[in-house]
C-alpha cells in the first residue's frame, strides 16, 4: 500500500508533539490477534488469473469464503503472491469465474445471474438479463461463453449454452432436454481454435455427440466418437485442459470413442482418442491443469495425481478434510510458475493447508502463515506459555508445538511430530500426554531442551493430566492396560503405571478434566460410578485412598473443572433438586449457581480464574444467544466476549482451551475472528497499549520506534494499522494516523 507523502509528513510533525507529552493511562482489556489463516475458512470451488492492469492475481470463489490470509473477504479473494484482499465485501457466493474485456466475471451460486468487478466494485452483466443453472465460463473468439443445465436467455426459450458479444445475449445450439438426467454443459475450454464443450448430452443442433462437441465459428461437430458415460445418473465429463497438441478430458466416462484404458481420463490429439496408458489414480477428476509440461489432475478422495509421461504419480496427497471422507480438489491453477490447489480440504499429507495450497514440487504447502484448528493451550513452563496444535509457515515446517514469549512463537518440537493434549510441569521438567501417529496410543513426553523423549508406557487416550501427591495422574478413555484395570485413571510412579483404587467406570468417554483442590483431586466426565460408588456420578473426588461423591447424585457431563475465590467449579453439573445449574460453585457441601450461567449439555471445554473474574470458553448459549465460545463472571453476572463464528462453514466455532499467562489470557480452539478482526484459532486477551507497536517491554515503552513500526504496518496493509476500527473502505485512512497519535499521547499504563 502506498503512504502518502502529506500524512506521513503531518504524523511526522504531530508525533513530535505527542513524544514529548505521553502520559500513563488506563486501559481496558481486548482481543488482539495472533495472525490470519494458512489459507482461506471455507471450500474453494473455483479460481482463475486476472491480469487487471497491474499484477496479476489469483483469485479464488466460494460459496462461503469469509476469511483469506489475515483478510476479512466475501465469497471471493485475491491473492498476489504475498498477502490476501478483499474484491469488495460484497461479492456472491460463486461456483465459476473466467476473465472478459480486462473484468472479473463470476456466476452467482444459486440464482445464476453473472456478476463483473471492474476492479473498483461489482456490477449486473447486462442487467441481469441472462441467469439460470450455469456451471461452467470461457472466452472464445471474444465473446464470453456460458454453459449449465438451464439458461434463460431475453425473449427465448431455455437453453444450456449462450454467448455474449458485450451488448447482446445469443444462443449457441440446442442441446434437446430429456433423457437420463443431469444433462448440460459441465465444462468447456478453447483447443485448435475451436470452442470444446463437455458434459452429459447426446445431441447438439440435431448432430448426435456423445457428451462432448466442438464449435468453429459456424457449426457444432463431434469428437470421434464422443464419450461413454458410466451410469445413467452421472455428469460424464466434468474438466477439460489443453497440454500441447492434446485436449485432455476428465470425468466418470467409462471409456472415450471405445478405445480401451480411457476410462475417467482420456487424451484427444485432434482426429482419435487415446489413453495416457496407465490407469488415473484417486477419485472422479474434477480438475486438470498443465504446470511445467505435467498434467496434474485433481478429483474425489482429495487426489491428486501427475503425469510423468509413462505413468501417474501421486502428488503429494491425498488432501484430508477433518471429520469427512470426502474431501476434493475442485480447482488447480498455475500463477507466476506455482501450482495452486484448491476445493474442499484442510491438510495435505505434510501441512495443514485449509481449502487451498500450492506445490514446490515435492509437496503441497499452505499459503501463507498461521495456527490452524483444534489446537490447546497446555501449561506455562519457564517463563513462556506451551501451546500445542499446528503453526503453519509459509517458508518451513509446521510447528506443533510452541513456546509463546509474550511476543513471538518459538518451535518446541523434536524430530517426531509429536501431538501433545496435556502438559504438566513435574519437578521442573515439562511433561506431555500425546501421540505421534493419529489415532495412536498415547503416552508420556519429557521435553530435554532440545527433544521430546518418552516416559511411559501407552495408554490408549489421555485427556488430562495433574500433579498430586507428588505424582503424574493420566486420565482418559483407558481401559484393562497390561498390569491390571486402571479404568479411565491411573499414576505413575516413575516406572509402571498404578491405579487409582478402581478408578471410574465410564465408557467410552471417560474423564474429560481434572483439578486439585484443597488436597484432594476432582475428576469429571461421563461415567456412572468412582471406586464402585453410584453416588459418584460425572464428578468425582480423590483423598488418596479412596473415592467419594461431589454433592448427592449430580449429573450431567463435566466437561471442566477449575476454582473461583477458593471454590471449585464445573461446568456440566445438573444437582438433584432439577436447577439445572451449567456452571456451579462447590462450596464443599452443595452445588450453587453462578448467576444465569451459559447453558450446554457438553460444550464447555475449560473454566480459568483470571484477574479476578472467571472465564469459560467452548461453545455454548449465553442469554439467548448460540454460538457463543467465552464468557467471563464478574461475581453476579455472565456476559459475552466477542470471539466471532465468522460462518465457519463445517462446524460451529469453539474456544476448546485457555491459560493465563502474565497479564493476558490466551485462548484456543476453532474460530477465525475476535472483535471483527481475523484471529485465527489463537487469540489473546489482554489491556494492550496500542501505541507499543513494536510491543516492547523496556522503559521508554513508547518511542520513535513506535512511530515507525505504525507507518510500515500502514504501508503493508497490516489489520493493526486500523486504530479506529473502521469497516468502510478505503479502511486505512488519515484516520488510523490521527487515533494512533491520540493513542500515543494517551501513553501506557
């Protein structure tokens, strides 16, 4: 971003003034962010080059994109090599984009009416006059071309191709309706000067073509013998690329004009088909693109496979998408030499790259940097906070573990890649419960300095850990380990592992949380008895020798457990008298209510006592309102703070973890804002002094370097340098210059 001179030389004038007359105040605690995403929150659906003028840019669409990079977006991103923006922040969700006349055009998901940015805002392609079911755009003899299912052209009838010469809407040949179904036109490209389309039909303009044609100018003519579909209720062809002299087709035909070993994929050199003479590997294609003289094919099943020339190779892949099985590749795009993947996924087989990713030629890496979902504050050890999860850099490996200084992250992570849930610091040294594999046994990790080293035998899961007695305490999901029952808990004592009486009887969840309290350790989950008492129901406490009930027949999950003025609290309980209190205070004889706590039958993941007040986070209701991840309780009431879903689009937002840490509280979990600002996954809150831009912990706190660090996170465009927290663009104005001065003369704390 360029900084005007004129500001730079008023700030410049005015700071001088401020510096001279900084004065302490107070602040109030915020959200400050801890970076953007490692990609963009929601499916890529598709992407193109636009070449406005300027520098080309990727641009990626979606029907839910509302967070690129450290962007706020709508549906549609831009991506210049380095950092994300916004084209406009009201933009359609979109299922296809091409470029025409030096515009964007994109097709609005849903209504199908075509949308164009001009580079300043987007704007009707003839005033909506054309719309309908559109899948597929291209540009061919200067005219813009349109293909779907169903497209409602001005004063005709319906049809599945269109063409638009800048002021009038055409036809482009009858394909007849009828038939197995979908029918249309899924997917369409330029090969030999001819407009290629494919898709699932028979005819076109009364010539027979089996799901594919081909347009010179004057008329519609087939390709051979066209393509086979595989079944009645498929798209046949569903991606289309041009590599050298070849035209290359992808979708779940079962062979092309008849030739064998074409199925899914097939190569048309101009007059027969012929197969790549190997068989595809992964899912149904969905997308194909040529970089560095390879085909590259993305589908189904998060594949994607290259073609060396004599065979395919598996690139990388395949993609993974947390909690499905069907992650895919919907779009590959080469941009200034680098390959570009994107569609509906949120790992490759090395990096955590949510929805898009680019390749180096070895592997798929995420664009740009940041902490991806699911990750937990764990503990503090010497002097810096221990957080475990995925830290994606755009120029390395992903951290899984980090070590958090008040200002920067620092790897802790040993050769293995090391999953921690819990952590404990036991006489001096940082201990682990974690994995290395996914879906692996747990065990105990001893950080040496430089490594993670294990010290236990597994266990199968292990959600929490604490100190008691002078021991490390494990509890889970575990059952019948070699040694005898420990049924969900046990200790170890420095060699074996050892049970806790008979532990609790819960399955298949277990004990979710576990704290110390007044000598004695509490333990809550879902289980339905401790040490064989009935009574014990979800929350349990330890003397050391035996296990006693917390309160006559309480239920429900405990899913946490914390203290609060020297009073344990959980969330979860429901006491027998039917209050059904969510967040209660133990007072060693009953269960009370704190104030109209949030409700949730399992969805509060952690409760911390921080500068006198306590925090729950998760997801919960809190007044009314759903959705909610942290909430703080003054002494008499609960109220919300803001951590936003940002319309995560496959799953609800959560704030699974928090840990104080000097004088800011970090939270964790799975969301992509706080305060309208992108946060994502980490956030911190804390009373920031704004004008410690260069965050600095010496005296003089504020300094000419201040002045400095603001103007360069002016110039890059960086979301710190919105002081008056505008949302109308242009969002960085003389403004933002103005509320830092007033902001430095107000001083620090």
């Amino acid at each position: 971003m360029h900084t005007p001179t004129h500001l730079i030389h008023a700030f410049c004038a005015i700071f001088l003034a401020a510096l001279c007359s900084t004065a302490s105040a107070q602040c109030t605690p915020q959200w400050t962010s801890d970076g953007g995403l490692p990609g963009v929150n929601g499916a890529v659906t598709c992407s193109t080059v636009w070449d406005h003028g300027g520098a080309p840019l990727l641009v990626v669409g979606g029907t839910n994109i509302k967070v690129a990079g450290q962007s706020l977006v709508q549906n549609v991103a831009a991506f210049d090599g380095s950092t994300w923006q916004p084209l406009g922040m009201n933009a359609p969700p979109v299922v296809a984009m091409t470029t025409y006349a030096g515009e964007l055009i994109a097709c609005h998901y849903g209504t199908g009416v075509l949308r164009a940015w001009n580079g300043q805002s987007w704007h009707a392609l003839a005033d909506d006059s054309m719309h309908g079911t559109i899948a597929a755009l291209t540009v061919y003899h200067g005219e813009l071309i349109v293909g779907g299912q169903s497209l409602n052209l001005p004063g005709s009838s319906v049809h599945r191709l269109a063409r638009w010469n800048g002021s009038t809407w055409r036809d482009l040949g009858a394909l007849p309706y009828g038939g197995n179904s979908p029918q249309g036109v899924f997917a369409m490209t330029v090969y030999n000067d001819e407009l290629i389309i494919a898709g699932r039909f028979n005819q076109l303009d009364s010539i027979a073509a089996s799901n594919i044609a081909r347009w010179d100018g004057t008329e519609w003519r087939p390709l051979g013998g066209g393509l086979q579909s595989l079944s009645s209720g498929d798209t046949a062809v569903s991606c289309l690329a041009v590599s050298g002299d070849e035209l290359i087709v992808g979708g779940t035909f079962s062979s092309a004009g008849g030739v064998a070993g074409t199925s899914r994929i097939a190569r048309w050199n101009g007059s027969s088909w012929l197969p790549f003479g190997a068989p595809l590997l992964g899912g149904t294609p969905r997308s194909i693109t040529v970089h560095n003289g390879q085909v590259f094919v993305g589908g189904d099943s998060g594949s994607i496979s290259r073609w060396t020339g004599s065979a395919w190779l598996n690139s990388g892949g395949p993609m993974t998408l947390l909690g499905s099985t069907a992650p895919t590749v919907r779009t590959l795009s080469d941009y200034q030499g680098t390959l570009f993947a994107g569609g509906d996924f949120e790992a490759s087989a090395t990096n955590p790259v949510p929805h898009i990713a680019r390749w180096d030629g070895a592997s798929w890496l995420p664009v740009g940097s940041g902490w991806c979902s699911n990750t937990d504050t764990l503990t503090v050890y010497q002097g810096e906070a221990i957080v475990s999860g995925c830290l994606a850099r755009a120029d390395g490996p992903p951290i899984r573990i980090a070590a958090w200084n008040g200002s920067t992250w620092r790897s802790l992570d040993g050769p293995e890649p090391l999953t921690l849930w819990s952590a404990v610091v036991y006489h001096s040294e940082l201990i682990g419960s974690g994995f290395i594999a996914p879906g692996g046994p747990f065990q105990l990790w001893r950080w040496t300095g430089s490594t993670w080293q294990p010290l236990s035998t597994p266990l199968q899961t292990i959600n929490a850990l604490a100190v008691y007695q002078d021991q490390i305490v494990a509890a889970g999901a575990f059952q019948s380990r070699p040694g005898g029952p420990y049924d969900n808990i046990a200790r170890w004592d420095g060699s074996s592992w050892q049970p806790l009486g008979v532990g609790v009887n819960g399955s298949p969840y277990g004990i979710f949380s576990m704290a110390v309290h007044n000598g004695e350790l509490y333990v809550g989950g879902s289980f339905g008895s401790a040490g064989g008492n009935t009574s014990a129901v979800c929350i349990a406490r330890w003397d050391g020798s035996t296990w006693h009930p917390v309160g006559a027949n309480a239920s429900g999950w405990v899913t946490a457990l914390g203290t609060f003025n020297g009073d344990l609290v959980a969330s979860g309980i429901t006491p027998p008298d039917g209050s059904g209190v969510t967040v209660g205070r133990w007072d060693g004889t009953s269960w009370h209510a704190l104030g109209a706590s949030p409700t949730s039958t399992s969805g509060i993941w952690s409760l911390v006592e921080f500068q006198g007040q306590l925090f729950c986070s998760g997801n919960f209701t809190l007044n009314g309102v759903a959705n909610t991840t942290v909430a703080r309780y003054g002494g008499s009431t609960w109220s919300a703070l803001s951590i936003n879903p940002s319309g995560l689009p496959d799953a609800s937002p959560s704030a699974y973890s928090m840990l104080p840490f000097n004088d800011e509280l970090i939270v964790s979990g799975r969301f992509t804002t706080v305060q309208g600002q992108v946060s994502a996954n980490v956030a911190h809150w804390r009373c920031l002094c704004y004008a410690n831009c260069d965050h600095s912990t010496a005296p003089p706190i504020l300094s000419a370097n201040d002045f400095q660090c603001f103007l360069n996170s002016f110039a890059r465009g960086d979301p710190y340098a919105n002081c008056d927290a505008s949302t109308t663009p242009p969002i960085l104005t003389a403004g933002d210059f103005q509320c830092f001065l007033n902001q430095f003369a107000a001083g620090c704390p």
